[in-house]
C-alpha cells in the first residue's frame, strides 16, 4: 500500500501530483483539497512537516492543509 495515513486522505493520485483532501472548514463547514507533487507528498509520506515537505507551496495552502481554512475564507476572518 503507498496511501498517506498518517495525514490527509488522497483524493486523486496521478504520476506527477496528489490531490489532498483538507479537514472541515471552520470558517463555512466545507473541506477543500490541495495539490502537491509526488515528491512532496512523498516527503509528508515520510514524516516531514509540510512547510519542509512542500516549501514552495504558498502559505495559505499550507494553513489550509493543517487547518482546512480555505485561503478566502482565512481572508474573511483575517483580512
Ligand atoms: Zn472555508
């Protein structure tokens, strides 16, 4: 098996990327996803904090993926 358990589930895998599912918005109830590489899913695979995993990934995707707080809505919140 090569699926991430100890993170988010796999919505859609492909050669090049993974599509992530994020957890319940707080915000507006709804999950989201994002996107990384294989190498970078690879990398949280292994136990790498996403700001190591996936350092290019911009900010706001990462809170989205620790928090599910999609990047609009954290703008709502926070401006
Ligand atoms: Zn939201």
């Amino acid at each position: 098996m090569n699926t991430i358990t100890r993170h988010r589930p796999v919505i859609t895998r492909t050669a090049t990327s993974v599509l992530i599912e994020t957890p319940e918005c707080g915000f507006c109830g709804h999950t989201g996803s994002v996107t990384l590489t294989a190498d970078e899913a690879a990398a949280l695979q292994d136990g790498a904090p996403i700001h190591v995993a996936a350092p290019a990934m911009s900010r706001s995707a990462r809170e989205q993926y620790i928090s599910g707080i999609h990047p609009d809505c954290w703008t709502e919140l926070f401006g």
